[in-house]
C-alpha cells in the first residue's frame, strides 16, 4: 500500500492515530475488518475521533505460522505468543496441542520479535512469514489458521486529504435520533436514489464523539473519504452540519458503491437531513 516506505512500529493503535496527526509519519496502515473476526471497532471509533483521511483500501489474505528460534522442535513448545484475534483463528491448533498454553501478545510480528529477542526455547509466536523473515526466527509449521478463507481489510490513513483517481467507494457516519424507525428512514433516501449500500457498522455514541459531529467529509480515491471505507472518488460537496442528537444514540457508518445516477455536488448531509432523523457527522 506504500511501497518503499520505513516501517515504525506502535504498540497500541492511539498511537498510530497520535503519530499521524502530530506529522511524525506520513501515513499509517490499520487493520478495519476481517472476514472470520469482523470489524475492528477500535479504529472505527479512532476513525471518527481523529482528523484522519482514508486514502486506499487493501484485501490482504492472511496466512498464520508458528515460528520459533532455529532448532527449537514442537515437543519443546510450553507457550505460543501472539495477537488475540490470531489465537483465536487457530484453535484447532491449540486443541490438538492442550499442553501449549496460549499467551496474548500486542501484535503478531511482535510476539516473534519478544520470542527471539530474548531467545525463548520453549515458545513460538504465531504471525506472517516475513516476521520470521525480519526476525530471523524459523517457521515450524505454516498455515495454521482454521479457516483459509481469512482475509484482512487494511485502510492507508494519512493527517491530509489527498484524493486518487478512479474512486469507486466513499462512507458517511451519521447520528440518528432515537425513535422507532429511524434506521430505515435514514437508509431509505440511499436506496430510492438506487445507490448501492454494501457495509453498515453502528457504534455507540460517546460525549467525546458529539463535538466531533459536524466535520467535514471528503471524498476519495482508491481512498478518501474522511471517515470509513473509502476507496472511491464520489463528487460531493460536503459542508458541516450539527449533531442534535443526545449521547446514547448510535453512530451509523455506511459504505456505498457510487453510481452513475449521483450526480456531481449532490449532498450526502441533504440526503440525511431529508431523512429528518439523521445528523451527518463525517
């Protein structure tokens, strides 16, 4: 997604977001949904909390190994170290090997870094097959995951707009009031314009997040939307508008496929406010 760049690694995902508002970086990479383990709601919320723009999206096929120090045999193994969500997708390993216990860890390529470093002969970690690369650490047994057919949606973040060409997608988040058909009413000015939603994500609304309601969104190319997926270029003209609605109601982010009936400078926040239940806020 950024080809030639320098990795700096971050312990936790405020930090990424913190690194690419203060500058120090120029874009970050952040994992946003996996097809076995769903949406990652951390960054959806860092998502709409921070001045960040989505630039591009990436469907990434993830492939678990359980990697060691060189010499180290299965039968050594006491520990195997790694991101939860990756525990999590290999639990028939586990239930094959009861007596390997196993332990979270910040990240995937970072368990493998913690096992070499400090030359752990009766652990493994559990990430990608180029952290045994980098970390010169041997790959025991590739493939361990449950399920192959396990992707990984990555969005590529930066602190400046910066719109490519041939969009296809953008996302909106919106506040709804809460009353009996709200939702509906809301999603019913997208679909009787035959635009096509293909994601929808509700999060609950914090008093933090209703400051934030009223931002900007732009739109993008294979990224660009201010918030959510946006791999798509989608004319709008976007101005601010208020957020009335109380804390407790939820925040709504849709994803649509932009057709060739929305014409350039339709509104997205005249659409919601059609609605007369939804508050546009990124």
């Amino acid at each position: 997604m950024a080809p030639g760049c320098t990795i700096v690694p971050c312990a936790r995902s405020a930090e990424v977001f913190d690194r690419v508002g203060r500058g120090s970086v120029n874009a970050a990479v952040i994992p946003i949904e996996n097809s076995l383990a769903g949406s990652v709601t951390e960054h959806f919320d860092l998502l709409l909390a921070r001045q960040v723009f989505i630039e591009r999206e990436f469907r990434l096929r993830i492939v678990h190994n359980l990697i060691t120090l060189p010499g180290v045999k299965r039968a050594d193994l006491c520990r195997v170290y790694s991101h939860p969500v990756a525990l999590e997708q290999c639990r028939d390993f586990f239930r094959r090997n009861r007596k390997v216990e196993a332990v979270p860890f910040y990240d995937t390529a970072g368990s493998v870094k913690h096992i070499v470093e400090n030359r752990l002969r009766d652990a493994a970690g559990i990430a990608g097959r180029q952290a045994a690369k980098a970390y010169k650490g041997r790959i025991l047994a590739a493939g361990i995951e449950d399920d192959k057919r396990n992707f990984t949606r990555f969005f590529l973040i930066r602190r400046k707009r910066r719109v490519l060409p041939g969009a296809n997608k953008t996302s909106i988040a919106f506040s709804l009031q809460n009353i009996p058909g709200a939702l509906f009413k809301a999603l019913s000015v997208f679909a009787l314009r035959d635009i096509s939603l293909s994601k929808i994500e509700s999060r609950p609304m914090l008093p933090s997040r209703g400051r934030r309601c009223g931002s900007e969104c732009s739109s993008s190319s294979r990224g660009g939307s201010r918030f959510g997926e946006s791999t798509g270029s989608l004319p709008l003209g976007l101005s601010t508008s208020g957020c009335s609605s109380r804390v407790g109601s939820p925040i709504v982010t849709c994803t649509f496929g932009v057709v060739q009936s929305l014409v350039s400078g339709f509104r997205i926040q005249q659409l919601l406010n059609d609605s007369g239940v939804a508050s546009f806020c990124g």
